[in-house]
C-alpha cells in the first residue's frame, strides 16, 4: 500500500487522556492532558506537556507536585468540559470528589479507578510548552479494578485521545501477552 507522507504531528498513535490536578491558591484544580507518557521505569517518571500559561501549569511549578487521573468513558462530559473552562475563571474544585494520598497538593479525583501522585523532578521549557517530568511517588487503584492484585485496564477502561480528528476512544480488545507471542513467530 502507498505511503502518504504528512507533517509532523500528535498523531503517531492514540495518546492516554488523563485529568492533570494541581493545587492553586489552595483550591484543586484539574486540567485535561493527552501529551503524557511513562519516560522511565524505576523510578517511575511520566512526563507531561502543557502550557506554562494553564492555570493548572502555575499549580505544579509552585508546589512541586501534581496528580494524573484516568477518566473512563463515564466521566467524559466533566473531563471535556474542564478542558473548555480555565481555572483562572472558574472554580474547578467542585467538579469532582477529591481525595489526598501522600502529597497534599496533588489532589487526586475519587471518580477514577486509577490515580498517582508525582512529585515534580524536572521542567523542560520549548517553545510552546513545557514539559513537567514527575516522580510516581503512589498509585491507587478502586479495588474492583483489580485483577490478581494489579490493575485491569478492561475495568479501568481509560479515554484515548486522536487527533486530528479531536477524538475521545475508549480502550479496545486485548491482543496478546507481550514477551510470549513472539516466541511463535517464524522469520
């Protein structure tokens, strides 16, 4: 099949919506992201792009910390509108039910089956954005989201974000265990 070439863009594959959440002049606040991924294993470090201007963005430089949340398809409508309103003109603290772990002002949202809480290690500033390189200092997880003692992203069911379509997907089919199917393949 012929190849298209396109400009560069945020579209290689289908990027994880999570809900940023930052404590604001003492208020939580919480912000869409779909520019985030796991940049290290151990420790664990996500690293997220956002906007220096974000309301939530003066949340994480000032406390040096901020939680990721993992809407399901459930909570879609109040994670999209979140990312329609700006906490520097309306109080986002009431939209969800929050809840503390170990970093007071990395509130994390009751609603998700999967939350962490990261501590902020490192900023990367480009042109348009910053990147913020946290530390996964705890993750926790609803108990009916379990399998085996470990998450079970079909009950987590997390939001996928596309572009350029500006889609909300949820999670497909599973295909096969990594580290094992492989084993079958005849070069």
């Amino acid at each position: 099949m012929k190849k298209i070439r396109l400009e560069p863009g945020p579209f290689v594959l289908p990027m994880p919506t999570v809900l940023i959440g930052a404590t604001v002049n003492n208020i939580p606040n919480f912000m869409p992201v779909a520019f985030i991924g796991i940049v290290n294993f151990k420790p664990v470090v996500v690293a997220c792009g956002l906007s220096p201007t974000h309301h939530t963005s003066s949340g994480i430089s000032s406390n040096g910390m901020f939680s990721i949340n993992l809407p399901g398809a459930d909570l879609v409508e109040a994670t999209d509108w979140c990312g329609l309103h700006s906490g520097k003109r309306m109080d986002k603290s009431k939209v969800f039910e929050t809840f503390a772990g170990e970093l007071e002002n990395a509130p994390m949202i009751k609603a998700c089956r999967l939350t962490a809480e990261c501590r902020l290690v490192k900023t990367v500033e480009f042109p348009v954005d910053t990147v913020y390189f946290g530390e996964v200092v705890s993750v926790h997880v609803d108990e009916a989201a379990l399998k085996d003692g470990a998450p079970d992203w079909s009950r987590i069911a997390p939001l996928f974000f596309t572009f350029p379509d500006k889609g909300y997907w949820k999670l497909g089919d599973y295909v096969a265990e990594a580290w094992s199917i492989g084993k079958k393949y005849k070069p």
